[in-house]
C-alpha cells in the first residue's frame, strides 16, 4: 500500500511540475550586446582607424550605446564618437530604439574625443529602427537596397 501511494504521488508530481515551455520573449532574445564596426579614413587625418559601434540590450526594455574608435588591429579605445541611453521595443520583427540622451561629435572634422568632451544633442530625431534577423543574431539598419539606390545597410552582430 506505501508502494502505490508513493508511486501516485511521485507521479503526481512530476504531471503536475511540467510546465509549458512557451517560445521565449522577444526582450529576452535581444538581450545583449550587438556591435558594427568598419575601418577606414575618415576626417582630416590621414590614418586609417576602426570604427566601433555598441547596442547592449536589457531585459527591463533600456538600451545603451558606444560609438568609439580604436587603432586597426587593437581593442583599446582612443576615444568617442557618441554614446546614448534610451528604451527600446520590438514588433513585427524590428526594434525601435527612443533616445533619451544622445551625446556626438560637435565636428566633423576630427575622429574621436574624451568621452566628457561630447555634446548632448537636442531636437533630434529620437528614434531609429532595425530589422532583426529571425535567430535574433543580427540586426540591420535597412531591410534592403533597391537597385541604384544609394544606401548604406549598418549589420550590428550579437557578441554577447
């Protein structure tokens, strides 16, 4: 009698502890750090530099950003291009980034800056979109380029 009446209840428990194991979130998906880098020369230097640009995701719907710049080949920073802090949220496969504070470059001119030395832009568009990849591991700033269109498509990859 012990037997069955510990049988039914060892049962019992596990019928009663399975859980649906739904699709998870999309919040959780995106959470992490994306990032699109590219080299080159840009400005009145003629040195050639990377060029790094951070998303990180968080699960409570806040993004941060990092634009800064690095030697080619090293992953120390010289300095920044941007950062901003915002919220994000995500339907029908994009995520919409809303600035809360963006700070950038006063000059077109020069590479990068001391992080302090960046200006907070205002009455600035306050969102951006990107596409996202279905196994959430990219994102795009276009979906495509039409033939002859002049564009230019940002692939940030997840790296954490």
């Amino acid at each position: 009698m012990k037997t069955n009446l510990l049988a039914f209840i060892l049962i019992a428990t596990l019928i009663f502890s399975c859980k649906d194991v739904g699709e998870p979130s999309p919040n959780s998906r995106i959470e992490g750090t994306y990032q699109h880098s590219l080299q080159g020369k840009f400005g009145w230097e003629d040195k050639e530099y990377r060029y790094v640009n951070i998303l990180k995701f968080k699960p409570d719907g806040t993004v941060n950003g990092e634009n800064y710049t690095t030697e080619v080949g090293s992953d120390e920073i010289l300095g920044y291009r941007g950062y901003f802090s915002g919220f994000y949220s995500i339907s029908e496969g994009k995520v919409t980034i809303s600035y809360d504070e963006i700070y950038r470059l006063d000059y077109t001119d020069i590479t990068y800056v001391a992080k302090e030395s960046l200006s907070l832009i205002q009455n600035e568009d306050n969102s951006v979109e990107y596409f996202i990849s279905e196994d959430f591991s990219k994102l795009f700033s276009s979906k495509s380029c039409q033939p002859n269109e002049n564009c230019a498509i940002f692939v940030y990859e997840k790296v954490d």
